[in-house]
C-alpha cells in the first residue's frame, strides 16, 4: 500500500482548500476510512488527471469497433483463461498498489453482501461462491467472470426460492453479521514500482475493451448487464435492515433497462463505490447492534 496521501501530507491553506481533503473528512458518505484513503489518493493521482482524459475516448472508439466485430463473430478471439492471464500481467506491472488494493476489496466484500443476505433472509437456502482473493496470481482463475457469473447465480437462485415459498424479503428482529468483516480483508502487498502508476479508473478504461474482446459478446453483455443490479442489491440490504437511508447512494440505474456498453468503464467505477458503500452501511449496523 502507499504512504499517506498527499492531500493529508500537506497543511490546509484556507485560501486554496484541497478538494481530495474537503472530501475525505467528509463524513456523510458511509464509506470505510481505509477506501477513502487508497480511492482519493488514487484518484487524486496525476494519472487520473492526464492520463484518463486520453484513454477514456480511445477506449471507446475500441468498443465500439470490437461490438462490430462481435456481431459479425460472436465468439472470435474469445478465451477467458487468456483475457484473465493479461489482466493478471497488467495488474502486477502497471497498475497502481492503491488501485489492486480496491479491486480486492470489491471481490471481498461483493462476497460478503451476499453471504448475508443469503443468511438473513427467512425461509431460503441459497448456497454462495465467495470470492475472496488473496494473491494476484488467483485472479488467473477466471475471477472477473465468476464475479458476474455469481451474482446472476445468487439472485435468481434466491428468488427462485422466495417465489415457491410465496415469501419476501422483510427485516428481521436480530440479524446476523457473521458473514460481515469489519476492518482491512487479509489481501497481500501489492506491487510497487516506477511502473506501476495507472490509477483505478484509468486501468478499468483501457481494459475494458480488451475485456470485450477476449470474451464472447454474450459474456461480456452479461457482464456489463450485471452493473444493473446495484440497486438491486442494496434494495435486498434495506429491506433486511429495515431502511433505505442511503439507497440513493447505490446508483447504476434501473435494472430493467440495460445501458449500452459504451460506458460500461464509468458504471463499474460506480459499481465499486456501491459495493464500498452498502459494506461499510452493513458495518456500521453490526457495530450498533453488538453495542
């Protein structure tokens, strides 16, 4: 992980105040304290500032060419085991410490959320795929495509259920939180050299294209569809709590409307944030109920 981030190294100059610190002390977002630490120091970044400007539109012109090519060779080039291989290259040579470090959490984390939904709602069994990565060498296993394999897994399995049990997801009066960790995932050091500088977004920008062209065009729709269900999840995690105070937080958009590919980069920067947000609600809610 980096050293403190710069905005926190510097003093407060009241006549040119620092947007990264403005954000990060404040605390109306339930957001951990060790995320807000590795997103702004990342996104705060000179690669985020000169890089992603550049990127982002090539990329897209790359989706855009690759889409053609996929409707007329759905399954050209695809090879999952060899898209995960260069995703696991580029991670451990290019991309920044703080950057691999929020990619593991989210794999953590997404795990965790539907492990307690899964545990708290009455009358289910739905059996959970946690992915819980500790090495970048695990990621070769295929764990980007797993990630939304699982989650299309969970939700239909889990109301599939629901429906032939004529039941609904309701709050409970004790919920259990055993499937929620409070405080860092146990993920080992990340590289750290001169050349790995690419922030988060950067990184999601310029590998999203490669991710399109390495999987079928049913793969990678299904993966840029499964955005969709942000709200989906953090409706599942209200309902259980029994309220929706910071549902507004949780935004992809309607799950019955799926967007285009195009901005498929963006939205899963988003989608990250979702994860960090509904994780660190459902820690905050263990902590008050063992108090």
């Amino acid at each position: 992980m980096s050293d403190t981030p710069r905005f926190l190294r510097e003093p407060h100059d009241p006549g040119d105040p620092n947007p990264w610190l403005a954000t990060y002390l404040d605390d109306s977002i339930p957001v951990a304290e060790e995320c807000k630490r590795l997103w702004l120091a990342d996104s705060s970044s000179r690669s985020r500032q000169f890089l992603l400007p550049i990127v982002r539109p090539i990329a897209r012109l790359f989706i855009i060419l690759f889409q053609l090519l996929r409707t007329l060779l759905p399954r050209a080039f695809a090879s999952p085991r060899a898209l995960h291989r260069i995703l696991e290259f580029n991670m451990r040579h290019f991309v920044s410490p703080n950057a691999n470090q929020l990619i593991f959490r989210h794999f953590w984390f997404g795990s965790e959320i539907l492990a307690f939904i899964a545990r708290n709602t009455r009358g289910v069994d739905v059996k959970t795929s946690p992915l819980k990565l500790t090495r970048l060498e695990e990621i070769r296993d295929n764990a980007y495509l797993k990630h939304d394999i699982n989650l299309f897994n969970f939700v239909i399995a889990l109301n599939q259920q629901l429906r032939a049990n004529n039941l609904e997801l309701a709050p409970i009066e004790r919920l259990d939180f055993s499937d929620i960790s409070d405080g860092p995932p146990p993920i080992e050091p990340m590289p750290d050299c001169w050349m790995n500088f690419v922030d988060l977004e950067s990184a999601i920008e310029m590998y999203t294209p490669i991710y399109q062209l390495f999987l079928s065009d049913n793969d990678f729709w299904r993966a840029s569809n499964s955005l969709q269900f942000d709200e989906t999840i953090g409706i599942y995690v209200c309902r259980l709590l029994g309220s929706s105070e910071y549902l507004g937080l949780v935004n992809n958009r309607h799950p019955m409307v799926p967007l285009s590919t195009l901005r498929a980069g963006f939205r899963l920067v988003l989608h990250g944030l979702a994860t960090e947000t509904v994780h660190e609600l459902l820690v905050r809610h263990k902590r008050a109920q063992s108090a």
